[in-house]
C-alpha cells in the first residue's frame, strides 16, 4: 500500500490535468442531463422582476470583464431575456471599462433576439468612470453621468429613458459583479442611500461574501455563478449555455472530490514515512 | 444566417480566440514561449483598449463636448487630474498634493458614512434578530435549519461572530474557556474558508468550461476547423521548441 501511495503522490501533476479536461469535455460533448434545483436566492430575483408591471425600468450593470464572461455572460442573457418578455424598460451600463463592449454586445445581440429597439425598449449607457463617484451622480442627476450612451446618441429625451431623471426612478436594479466595483458598490452608494430595491448576480469566487448581505435583506436576491445562471435559465424556461455547462460542472467537481479523498487516503498511508516525496 | 455565411471579421476572431486560448493552456504543459506571447498580448491588448476607451469617454465625450457647448464644469476635474501630473516635475510636484487632499478628503467624506452604515450597521442589526418569534400559537423558537431567520440559525450565528470576534482578540489569553471559544471560532472559520474555497473551485470549472463550449463551437466547418488546426500548430510547436531546447542541452 505503502509504495502504491508513495507512487501515486509523485504522480506527473499534468496527468491531473488532462483527467480534468476529460471530466469537462465529456458532458459538453455528450450531455447527460442532471435535474437543476432552483434555490430560494435565484427564485427572489426571478420573482420579483416577474412581478414588475410592464414598462417598469429595470438597470443592469455589467461589472464584470471578459475574464468573467463564462460565469456572468449567461446571467447577462437569462436576465435580459425576461426583462425584455416583461416589456420592461432595461437600461445597461458596466463599472468594468476593459467590458464594455462585451456589455454592448449581450445587450444588442438579446435585444435583436426578442425584437427590442435601441433607444425605444432599451439603453446601453456604456462606462464612464467614477466608479461610487458615478453611482452618486447618476442618483443626482442621470443625464449629467450619461450625457450620450454607448453608441454617442444623446439620452436627454430618449424614449426608454422617460420620466426616469435619476436613480430613484429605476424600479430594480441588478449588478453582475466579479469583484469590489459591483453589488457591493452599489448597494453602499446606491441603494443604502437612493431607496430602489436591488438583487445581484456574482462569479462564484465572491459569492459567499456577498451571502451576508442577502440574509440581512440588503440585496433581495443573489445568482452565484454559473449554477445561478443554469437555475435562472430553468425558471424562464429557456434553457442555454448555463444548463449546457452543469452537466460539466458536475462531473469535474466529482472527479476533484475523488481527488481529494484519494490524495487524503495516500497522505495517512505515508504519514510517519520519512521517505514520502514533498 | 447560415453557419456557412459567418462574417469575416467573426471568422478572424474565433482563430484568434482559439488560438490566444491554446497557447494560454499550454503552460499546463510548462511555461514556453507560446504562453509567453499570449500572456504580453494579453496585457497589451488589454491596456491598449482601456486607453483608447478613456480617451474618447472622458476626454472627448465628458469633457471636449461638454466644453464645445459652453459648459466649463468638467475643467474642475482637469485641473485636479492635471494637477496629480505634477508628480513628474518635482520643482511643482507640491500641486499634486491639493489633488489627493480633495481626493482623499472627498473619499472619505462620502465613504465612511456610507461604510458604517451599509457594513457596521445593517449586519449588526442583522446579527442581533429575536430568538423567539410571536406567532397564533404565543412565541416559539424557530428549529427550521433552512429558513434563515429561525431561531436555531440566530443562535448558530450569534455563536460564529461572538467565537470569530473572540479568536481575533488577543488581549487576554486563551486558556479554559477562553480556549474553547477561541476554538469554535476557528471551526466557524475553517467552515467559512471551505465554503469560499468550494466556490472557488466551482469559479474555475465555470471557466474552464466557458473556454471549451468556445473551443468546440470554433472546432465547427463554418469557422475553418480552427480549434482543430489551431492545437495541431500548437502541438507542433511545442514539439519542436522542446526538441530545440533539448537540442542545446538543457532547459530554457
């Protein structure tokens, strides 16, 4: 047993590495289909914009980069893709400059998808910097932040943006966030002081920081990851790259877990051994 | 439109993808210089886009546009932004200091309040819930583990922040009870660390993932089988600089 562990510990760590890429291709090239179970943070989020009335104004801002993008992008697109069913006024914009095209691009392609006009039904506003300094500006006064939108056409008397002077009259708000500029950014400088209700959406790194936040009602929902996303996109019943991927998601975390437990079994088999390979 | 009719320029940007992608996850193999030259791209393409998305957001639309219809209120930012330039200049660099005092000064101001009220406030408020609750039947204790406004939660809770703050506090020793309490609040800790840990590596996967859907939808004829290609030129590449390493006699 004991030269089997001590073989094994000093195993080619590349050989890990491929294990792992075959537990990740194997489900995206033939998908086995596990059931995905809603949690009650994913269903507040959906629940709440189901329940908007048609013409309310929803804001999504895209914290995130294209380093986030396979995480965040299907939270993007599963939330847009209801806000647009419910005829909601969406409004994006992003904190995060290196994704603002990425931003523009999900917001264009979905509003493409389900007939919605620039201008008309939706608004990219793009990035502007600031970061808390802009959330500030924009709950004083929108059109000062954002004199043009992302594709430089003036917002002062654009349709989507009627009756909407600041941040007070948006009536949900969602940050997709990868790090410190997002839900939390806004929560403190937006929501704590302009009272509009807020629910977030995160990489799976930040989740759990941001749990806190949720017990004490000052977010009202959180999608954490790309299981979030895969929940979000089985409550809208449209299934997309989020579902695709939790059959992956599954696998790889099985094949860690073995890792784990076998690497645990190897150590106490050569715990005491003065030989064992570091 | 059909997958044969793709753009060009998306046909461009799918080889590039797939390429920068590869030559990224050779580094699993080991550090070469196909990763290398991924790697500065990446930081170059990365900047190179940031400076040209501020010049034309700040400089021409927040400032240059705004100035051309007569509104001087974006030259306060410029001269303080300016202002920190002087750093360069030491016979002037004392300007720079007013810019960071009304910075800091100005970040303070509004942060702090805003801080402890969304921080301190709020999650102390939160920590300090009713263990009892009043209900038709008179007040009961919560023992449902899911909801997390129970009663059994509130104690779970109370105990974490009160053993965690107690780990934390080192002006009197931990011995007898205070050793027990200092104990429980690295159990509450591990549990918080395995927690982060485990979305950590669900974080990761989600990656890894998001690269190969792309990887595979680029594999397709209407992209020009670039992954296929792509990690051909990437394998033989490697091969060849390795012998090439091998040949000079020794690792690079």
């Amino acid at each position: 047993m004991k030269d089997f562990a001590r073989r094994m510990v000093a195993i080619d760590r590349r050989l890990i590495f491929l294990l792992i890429a075959g537990a990740t291709l194997l489900p995206l090239l033939n998908p086995f289909g596990l059931p995905i179970k809603v949690s009650p943070e994913v269903q507040a989020v959906y629940e709440y914009i189901e329940d908007l009335p048609e013409g309310s104004v929803f804001l999504l801002s895209f914290d995130f980069d294209p380093s986030s993008k396979p995480e965040l992008e299907p939270q993007a697109v599963a939330l847009l893709r209801h806000a647009f069913r419910k005829n909601l006024r969406v409004i994006g914009m992003t904190h995060w400059i290196t994704g603002t095209s990425l931003a523009d691009g999900v917001v264009a392609t979905v509003a493409a998808e389900m007939g919605k006009e620039r201008g008309k039904d939706y608004v990219f506003l793009g990035w502007a910097p600031g970061g808390y300094a802009l959330i500030i500006s924009m709950g004083q006064d929108l059109y000062k932040a954002f004199p043009s939108d992302y594709s430089k056409t003036p917002t002062r008397g654009m349709p989507v943006l009627e009756g909407v002077r600041t941040l007070r009259d948006v009536n949900y708000m969602i940050s997709l966030a990868a790090g410190g500029a997002g839900i939390e950014m806004w929560y403190v400088f937006g929501k704590d002081k302009y009272r509009f209700e807020m629910g977030g959406g995160s990489t799976g790194v930040i989740a759990p920081g941001l749990y806190p936040f949720l017990r004490s009602g000052q977010i009202n929902g959180l999608i954490g990851g790309l299981q979030g996303a895969a929940e979000y996109e089985t409550l809208i019943g449209r299934k997309g790259m989020a579902v695709a991927g939790m059959d992956a998601q599954s696998a790889t975390h099985f094949v860690i877990i073995i890792l784990v437990v076998l690497c645990n079994v190897f150590y106490f088999a050569l715990r005491g051994d003065k030989g064992r390979p570091r | 439109m059909s997958e044969a009719m793709l753009p060009t320029e998306v046909v461009l940007g799918a080889w590039v993808a797939t390429g920068l992608t590869l030559f990224i996850y050779s580094f699993l193999y080991k550090d070469n210089p196909l990763f290398k030259l991924g790697e500065h791209l990446y930081v170059g393409v990365s900047i190179g886009y940031s400076v040209v998305l501020v010049w034309y957001t700040v400089f021409k639309r927040l400032v240059w546009e705004e100035l051309n219809r007569g509104n001087y209120e974006p030259l306060v930012g410029v001269v303080i932004g300016v202002l920190i330039l002087t750093q360069f200049f030491p016979k002037v660099s004392w300007l720079s200091r007013i810019a960071f005092a009304f910075i800091v000064g100005f970040g303070s101001g509004v942060s702090i309040p805003r801080a402890v009220s969304s921080y301190i406030l709020k999650q102390i408020e939160d920590t300090v819930n009713p263990l009892l609750t009043m209900g038709a039947d008179g007040l009961s204790l919560g023992l449902d583990l899911a909801s997390p406004q129970s009663g059994v939660n509130t104690i779970i809770l109370l105990v974490g922040v009160v053993s965690v703050l107690f780990y934390f506090f080192f002006s009197v020793e931990h011995t007898g009870p205070g050793m027990v309490t200092a104990r429980t609040g690295i159990y509450f800790l591990m549990i918080a660390f395995g927690a982060a840990f485990g979305y950590t590596v669900m974080s990761r996967m989600s990656l890894l993932i998001g690269r190969f859907r792309d990887l595979i939808t680029f594999s397709g004829a209407a992209y020009g089988y670039a992954t296929l290609v792509l990690l051909l030129i990437t394998v033989l590449s490697l091969a060849g600089w390795e012998l090439a390493v091998r040949l000079k006699g020794g690792e690079e």
